[in-house]
C-alpha cells in the first residue's frame, strides 16, 4: 500500500531491547525495550525524518503515510540486547533489488549525509553533557560516524585512509566512492563482505541519522 509504513521488528535473543525497522525508508529505525514500544518511537520520529525525505524529493510519498504494519519479526543478536540497534537481517535485507530500487535507497542514504551535513553546521561545538558530565562534543561525534562509515566501506573494497580527512571535498570523495562501489557491488550480485547491500545502506543511513538527531539533541545554541 502506498500509504503503508512497512516495519520490520528485529528482536534480541534474550528479549532485552528491540529495534524497529522502516525498510523502505533507510535510516528510519528506532529501539526501544520492547517491541512495541520500538514501533511507537519509530512512529513519534516521522516528523523528524520528514527532513531528509524532503531531501531526497520524496516529500509528498513520505508524508501520505498514514499506517504502520509490522511486516516481519526476526531474532536479533546479542548486541541487538545491548544497544537496542538492528545488528541482524531481515529476510527484506536479503531479497534482490533491481537497479531502480538500489538508486531509490542510495538518493535516501545521500540525502540522510546531506541532513547530518546540515545539522552539524548549525549545532554547538560543545554538546550538552550527560548527568555525570559524560558525552562527546560535535566534532567527536563526526569523527565518530564517518570513521565507522569508511571502516563499513572496506567491505566494497575501499581502503580506510591514514587520517581522517573531513573537508567537504574529502567527504564527497568518499561517499562517492562508496555509492559507485555499492553500484558495482549490486551489478555484480555480490554482497559487501557477510552484509546484503539493502543492509549496509540502510545501516549506514541509520548511524549517520542517529548522530545526525543525537547533535540535535545535544545542542547548546541558543534560538530565539
């Protein structure tokens, strides 16, 4: 249905946390302790993804969601228990994309860059501490999510650079290269490394969003 959020529910084995899943919509996940409450949080995020849909030039489709139906539940792992975060593969992760569909779910995952790209210009240097004072600035968290983004990348045969490079033109270079080599991953039906394409995608796009929110959730500027 075309109005219809499809949810896939990935469960910890030892029913800790779980993690709610939009498969159409990369980057779109949330975790919770229960499954229920993950599809709830999924739910009170829509406005906040709506953003990147917009990006993407895919505002009108995104906003005439109007239902949620949880489509598959599948076991987690460990870590899924640990993080509330989908480590696992729903069999959505696995079936085949045509070549329309993988641009599809590569315009999501370069509009979820272009949001945390945004998000990052405008937040605080300094992000708001935790109740004991812990927490990592913006520039940490950056660093963060695009060193673990080029680690992901090797799995398409990108080499992990020395030092960390995060000019605009550097990131471009990178998440150019990272689109191309998941293009030729999928023309040539191979997966990167144990991970299906559908799931590195969606997994990039989710880490980069999760940064992207927990900045602004974190910053310090003062708005009128």
């Amino acid at each position: 249905m075309a109005n219809q959020l499809r949810v896939a529910l990935e469960l910890g084995l030892k029913g800790k946390k779980a993690a709610a899943v939009a498969p159409d919509w990369p980057g779109l996940e949330r975790g919770a302790k229960t499954g229920e409450a993950a599809v709830e949080k999924l739910q009170a995020y829509l406005p906040r993804y709506a953003p990147v849909a917009k990006l993407a030039g895919m505002e009108s489709e995104f906003g005439a969601i109007s239902t949620v139906e949880v489509v598959e539940q599948y076991p987690g792992t460990g870590s899924t228990d640990f993080w509330g975060i989908s480590f696992a593969f729903s069999s959505i992760d696995k079936q085949a994309m045509t070549s329309t569909e993988l641009e599809r779910e590569l315009t999501l995952m370069q509009a979820c860059w272009a949001f945390f790209d945004q998000v990052r210009s405008r937040v605080s240097a300094e992000m708001r501490k935790g109740p004991r004072g812990g927490g990592r600035d913006r520039d940490h968290i950056v660093r963060h999510t695009v060193s673990n983004e080029m680690d992901w990348a090797s799995g398409l045969g990108l080499p992990m650079p020395d030092e960390l490079n995060l000019t605009d033109e550097a990131l471009k270079a990178h998440r150019d290269a990272f689109c191309h080599a998941i293009r030729v991953f999928h023309a040539e039906g191979k997966m990167a490394k144990k991970w299906p394409l559908r799931f590195l995608i969606r997994h990039t796009a989710f880490h980069t969003m999760d940064h992207a929110w927990e900045m602004e959730d974190k910053d310090l500027t003062i708005r009128s």
